[in-house]
C-alpha cells in the first residue's frame, strides 16, 4: 500500500476511535447535553408501543424525569397521532440511547435536506457558498439540540421540492407526508395540493399523499387502537385555546381578549385570501419547486398556532432558494446580520417569543429585488467587431 493510503486509513481508523470514546461518554453521562424536548418523542413512543395512553401527563412525567429532563410538569406531544408512527422506534431503545439516534436520524434528515435543496435551487453555485450561508442558519442547531421533529418536516419538504422538480408528483406527495407531524405549519401546501388537482386534473400525487398518510395513521393504531380517542381527549383536557405560542393570532388575543379564541384563525383567513389570490392567475403553470418555499413561508406567518422557534428550520427552503442566485450576494449582509442576531438572542436564554422577528425578517430578504447582472446575448456578441 502507498503511504498516502496507509497514512488516510490511520487518520481514518484515529477518528472513528475518537468518536467511539465520544459515544460512550454521552452514553453513560446523562449531565453532558441533558435531553429536552426529545423526552416527549421517546416517552410517547414507549407508552404507544405498550398500548398506552401517550397523551397521558400522568404516565408521562415519570418517564420523562428517569429519561433525564428535570420537570415537574409533563412535556406534551401534541403532534397528531400518526406522528407515532415515526416514534415508537426511539420507544423501543433506552433513553439515552435513543436520544442520540433521534439525533443521529435529526442530522441525516438536514444533510439529506440540502442535497435535495441545492441540487433543486442552486445547481449552479459553488458548494462554499451553499455551505456558508447554510452553517450561518441558526435554526438547524437550535432543532438538533432541541430533539424536535422538524428535521423531518424540512426534509418531506425539500423532497417535495426535488421530485416535483423533476415532474415525480407521486414521489413529491409522499414526501409531503412528513410536514403532516405539523400540519398547520404547512396547511397552505395542503390547499395548493387539491387545488391543482382539480384544476389541473392531475392526481398522482394528491392520491400518492393521501395513500401514503393513511397507512401512517393506522400503523399507531395495531399497538394501540385507542390513541385517536386519547388524543381527542387531551385536546379536551387541554384545548387550544389554553396554548400561547408564537402567532399574529396569539398576538391578537392579547391586544383584544384572550378569551377570544377565534382571533386565533384570523390570520389562516388571510392566509387563504392570499392563497386564492396568488393561485389564481398562475394555476395553470403552476410551478411547485417555485412555489413551495413561499406557501411555507406564508404557512407559517399565518400558522394559527406553534411556529416556535426551533420550528423556524422549516424557512431554510425560503433561504436556500436564493442561495443558488449570484445577485443574491448583495444580501449577504442583511443575511448574517440576521444570523448573529438569532445567535445572540438564542445564547442569552431568552424565551421562544424573542424569535418572532425572524419569519417576517426572512419575508423582508426573500421580497428585496436581486440585482440583475448585465448579460451578452448571441446577437450582441455578433456584433462585436472582430
């Protein structure tokens, strides 16, 4: 063997030892990266696959606090039931384990998200300008330290976003099944959905997502066949009304009463108005990749709840679309400067409420016009003397 060779296998070899003593140490150390709101995901799955209830707080709490997070009131799922479907696996393992295969699997869902996006948005751009203005995403660490589910929701997006690009709409459907963990963040696209279809009488992948989905929320039902009625229950237990998260609607209620819980669904009601009025003149060239990054956008500035911060990693298919533009670079700036401010608020513990600016600040870069270079057309070059 080349010494190259012998010296690339040595430095190989060095490395998956330093992360096998690395992996045992978060192994066996639950006070290194203590678990947050993955204790939600493992406890619900490990209730779901003994068939019981996993919207219980009561048996709940007691699997969260052995899991390591120090809690005197229960972390809810309130994802809808066919989320377990996803997490009954991490049920299965021990705690800590299970932690860092959520993580492993978070990782892989946002690696597996930007080959989707570039090869999708930015074919053309250099990989280290894709990769800076990707690793200056504040949201993506947020999420992975969290233990959210939103790396599977950016990925059932970019998925989307890829195979409809390239005309695969049964493909495109099923990826979209992954936003349903949280349909209201995506419930504009859902609408896109059937509206194409009947315009355009195209229903591969309507029909693909719906099929899809529906083997997903019955997979819950074989451990547990009454978790659609557990999850009911909660909901009455614990109604949306009582949540306060980081919404315009939520927002509303504080300005006028925050017993009035229908101000909460003002926004969706703006959301559809300008759905149908963006929707109209284009349905018959639509565009999916095109379009999807906005529907997101104006998904989640319209959400009726949720949205919180870690959420946020869904908009990296609004800030991704321009990366690929080489006239997006005069917005580099404004770019980073966001960045470092969602670092800023992120390090100094501040609550979620703090990272309300930051979906209408992607708004403000995603609607500043791109500087058009001047280009040459084969015309011009013709008439240049030679």
């Amino acid at each position: 063997m080349k010494p190259r060779t012998l010296l690339t296998a040595a430095a190989l070899l060095a490395v998956l030892a330093l992360l096998g003593w690395q992996f045992r140490t978060l192994l066996l150390d639950p006070t290194v990266w203590p678990p947050d709101d993955y204790v939600e995901y493992w406890a619900a799955g490990r209730l779901q696959l003994h068939g019981l209830d996993p919207y219980s707080p009561e048996l709940l709490l007691p699997l969260e606090r052995a899991a390591g997070r120090p809690t005197e009131e229960a972390v809810m799922m309130w994802n809808p039931p066919w989320t377990l479907t996803y997490v009954m696996p991490l049920g299965a393992l021990p705690a800590r384990l299970g932690q860092l295969a959520w993580f492993l699997v978070g990782l892989a869902a946002i690696l597996g998200s930007v080959a989707f996006l570039k090869a999708t948005y930015a074919t053309s751009t250099t990989a280290a300008r894709f990769g800076l203005v990707l690793a200056g995403f504040v949201p993506i660490y947020l999420v992975l330290q969290a233990g959210q589910i939103g790396p599977l929701m950016l990925l059932g997006a970019s998925g989307f976003a890829y195979f409809a690009r390239r005309g695969q709409f049964a493909l495109a459907g099923v990826s979209a099944v992954l936003l349903s963990t949280k349909p209201h963040l995506a419930y504009l696209l859902w609408v896109a959905m059937l509206a194409d279809a009947l315009a355009r009488r195209r229903f591969a992948m309507l029909g693909a997502g719906v099929g899809v989905g529906l083997v997903t929320a019955l997979i819950p039902l074989l451990a547990n066949p009454d978790v659609y009625g557990q999850y009911a229950a909660a909901l009455r237990d614990h109604p949306p009304a009582e949540w306060v998260s980081l919404t315009l609607g939520t927002l509303l209620r504080v300005a006028f009463g925050a017993e009035l819980f229908g101000l909460q669904f003002v926004p969706v009601a703006l959301g559809l108005a300008w759905f149908a009025w963006h929707w109209w003149p284009r349905r018959r060239t639509w565009d999916w990749a095109a379009e999807l990054p906005t529907l997101l956008l104006a998904s989640f500035l319209t959400s009726p709840y949720g949205a919180w911060h870690f959420d946020l990693v869904l908009l990296l298919v609004v800030v991704l679309r321009r990366a690929g533009n080489p006239a997006a670079l005069r917005l580099r700036w404004a770019y980073f400067a966001m960045c470092g401010a969602m670092l800023a608020v992120s390090q100094s513990g501040l609550t979620s409420v703090w990272f309300g600016w930051v979906a209408p600040a992607i708004l403000a870069l995603d609607l500043l016009p791109l500087r058009q270079t001047a280009t040459v057309t084969p015309l011009e070059l013709q008439a240049v003397p030679a």
